[in-house]
C-alpha cells in the first residue's frame, strides 16, 4: 500500500519559497541522509539516472493530491546536495488531470510541443526559474492518437 503524505505537507507546494525543495519537509541543499530522515519510507538508489549533472539517490512511492506516484530525489554527485525531485505518475490515465492541476494551481505557463521520433508527441509545461524562485516542469508523452504513455512532473532548486 502507497504512503500517504497530509495535505498538510505538500509535496511540490509549487510556491515561490526558495528555501524548501517543496516536498515534506525537505530543503535544498539537504545531503541524502538528512532527507531519509524526514522521508523515512524513501529507499537509496545505487543505479539511479541523471538530469543535468544531478544523480538519483533516493525515491519513494507517494500521492500527492490524490495522484499516486514515484518520487525521485537528485542530487549534486560531489557535495550530495539536493539539486532537484522529480515525481512520475503511476498511472498514464492520470497525466490529463495532474496537468489540470499544476494549470489551475500556477497558471498556463511555458507550453512547448514536439514531436517524437517514433511517433506521438512531447508535452512540456514550465514556470519559475530566476530571481530566487523554484523551476517546474510537467511533461507528458503521447501515443499518435493522443492517449498518455507517460507524464513526470518535476521540481528543481532556482538558479542563483
């Protein structure tokens, strides 16, 4: 059974507060350790993937707003610093909804759609970015006739 956080504790609150990584009680710059201790339910990575120079090391199955999910902590491969967490849904059916969310919650932000090599389409929502405040990105993958195969929402700290 999936772990449930309190709406209380939001997992990407997706507000301009450059101090919290926005989910649980996590902050930006947090070594993998200090995150384990307050999400206690999240498991090290050995073989974990990169994004942008950041390297998985721990992830944990969790819902956010009724949307079930894996998240994905990355994080700065020589300080161990938290960099960036990703969330991917668990069920495709829901990309649609999620979206609606993120939309309704920070408006429409930077919307861009490409094509896939072998068919299907890339959707990427964006916000944030300078001036101290979180980047936010949504993107879903889509089949030739529209229906979602995948969508990953994700969070990094700002740039400085």
């Amino acid at each position: 059974m999936r772990r449930l956080i309190a709406a209380a504790i939001a997992l990407m609150a997706f507000a301009a507060t450059p101090a919290y990584a926005d989910w649980g009680d996590t902050r930006w710059g947090m070594t993998p350790e200090q995150v384990l201790k307050v999400i206690p339910f999240a498991t090290p990575v050995t073989a974990g993937s990169e994004i942008g120079g950041l390297r998985q090391m721990l992830s944990a199955e969790m819902t956010h707003e009724g949307f079930d999910g894996t998240a994905e902590f990355y994080f700065d491969p020589a300080t161990r610093a938290l960099g960036a967490m990703r969330f991917k849904l668990e069920d495709p059916k829901q990309c649609n909804g999620y979206a609606n969310y993120l939309v309704g919650n920070f408006g429409e932000g930077e919307r861009t759609t490409e094509p896939l090599r072998d068919g299907g389409t890339m959707i990427t929502l964006k916000w944030g970015g300078f001036g101290g405040i979180d980047r936010y990105y949504f993107s879903e993958l889509t089949f030739d006739n529209g229906a979602a195969f995948m969508c990953v929402a994700m969070v990094k700290a700002p740039l400085k």
